[in-house]
C-alpha cells in the first residue's frame, strides 16, 4: 500500500495493490490492476486499466492512448492525445530535437542556455533573493509534494494550451495561449532558480560547516545541473524533475511570498 503519491520517470509503472494518493509515469506507461484513490496521470507513454482497476480520480495521458478492460472503473474523467509527441520532455529542458545528444550544435546551444540561466539566476536574485529563498526552503523541506503540485501544474497547463490552441482560429485563442506560455515560462524561470539554490546550499552543508552565500549556493546547484545536463538522456531527466519540483515550490509558496492565492474572507479584501 502507497500512502504518497507514487512517480516513475523513464520506466514503467505497475499498481496491483492500493495507492492512496496519485500516480504518475514520465516517459513510461502505467498498468494498474488494483486500486488508484487519486489520478492516474501518464506523459509520454500509455495507461492500461485491468478489468480489476479502481481508479478514484482522474486518468489523464499526453503522448499515448488509455485501455480501460471490461469492468475497470474510472472516478472521474478519461482524457488522452495519443498525437501529442513526446518531444515535450525534451522541449522542457532543451532544445535537441531530432539531432544526436553528442551534437556540437546540442552541445553549443546547452551552453548558451547554461549562460542564460546564469543571467536568469543573478537577475531574480538581484530583485527579489527573500522571496527565492523561501521558495527554496518549501523545495528542500517538502520535495515529494512539490513535485506532484508541479506535475499536476504542468498538466494543466498543457492541456489548457491544447484547448486554446483548438481556439487558435478566434480572436481569444491566441492571447490566452501566449498569455498561458508566459505564465509557464516565469514559473519555470523562477522555480528553476529556487532549484539551484536548493541543490547548492544542500552540497554546501555537506562538505563544509560554514555558511555559503545564497548566491554563491545558487551558482553552484547552476554548475551541478549544468553538469549532468551535458549526459545524454540523463541530463532530459534530470532538468524535467527539478522543473517540476520548482514549478511547484513555485506555486506552493506563491513565488516565495506564502500568501493565498485567492482571499476566502471578503472583509480581508484589498479595496
């Protein structure tokens, strides 16, 4: 029995017992013959339901198709893009599309984005560092669900931009879709950064008692992923989970701020 949402990135997933939470797979398939009590979400890959399969949530698949036995249950809604490519993962952490990883061309434009998130990383700390740093905290203290906030968040936003991609045509469709590009790219910037920071002062701590600058632990979580960018298909996975994971410590903390997203209470309202 699985308390915590359960996550695979490049495998398969097998459920035949109980999962109280969510399940995920990146760049692999998920085959549940027990239950799931929350969704079931699968990128890159298929989802297949046994004729035994209780799904209390969702089932969601982006790049592959869902293949529901006689008998399997579904809670909530089934959606899949079987046309949807998996070219996705890749878009997330760089641009190697249809070129071999060893490419100088991936090489030299890895590099170059290597030297913009330096940019991107001195910018953000420059104007907001208190805000980052408790963006930082929430990756480092709550990692598991920063993580499935992020995945859930990036599916979101891919299937919203898929539905307004259908609206292209009309006059609402292209700006929401830029608009929603924006939103996901200053998610990223930002969440990425936190990730950097995160990942820096954890070595830090580790080799050494004294205290490290923020921005010097910045840099060097910057240099940490920036290495194993470089390995083929281990470097696509990497950045895909720390995107994520910042992508939701983002939206936990509210950009660091720790506010509610929206006030519950009207007399709290800003007039």
């Amino acid at each position: 029995m699985a308390r915590d949402e359960v996550v695979a990135i490049g495998r398969d997933l097998t459920v035949e017992g109980d999962a109280l939470s969510d399940v995920a797979a990146i760049e692999g398939s998920v085959r549940v013959t027990g239950s799931v009590a929350g969704d079931v979400i699968v990128l890159g890959g298929r989802a297949t339901l046994a004729p035994t399969a209780r799904v209390g949530g969702d089932v969601f698949v982006l790049g592959g198709e869902i293949e529901a036995a006689s008998g399997a249950r579904i809670g909530g809604r089934a959606v899949s893009y079987p046309t949807v490519s998996s070219a996705w993962l890749t878009l997330l952490e760089g641009p190697s599309i249809g070129l071999s990883p060893a490419s100088p061309v991936v090489l030299g434009a890895k590099l170059a984005l290597l030297a913009a998130w330096a940019a991107v990383l001195l910018l953000l700390f420059a104007v907001s560092g208190r805000e980052l740093l408790a963006t930082s905290e929430a990756v480092r203290r709550e990692p598991f669900r920063s993580f499935a906030v992020g995945l859930t968040g990036v599916l979101a936003m891919a299937l919203t931009a898929l539905f307004f991609s259908v609206l292209a045509a009309a006059l609402v469709g292209l700006p929401m879709l830029a608009l929603l590009l924006l939103v996901a790219l200053v998610l990223k910037l930002w969440g990425m950064v936190a990730v950097f920071h995160a990942l820096g002062a954890w070595l830090a701590a580790r080799r050494s008692r004294r205290r490290v600058a923020a921005l010097h632990a910045a840099c060097l979580g910057l240099l940490v992923l920036g290495a194993l960018k470089l390995v083929p298909w281990l470097g696509v996975i990497v950045w895909t989970a720390a995107t994520l994971l910042g992508v939701g410590a983002t939206l936990t903390t509210k950009f660091g701020r720790r506010e509610p997203w929206f006030v519950l209470d009207p007399s709290q309202a800003i007039s």
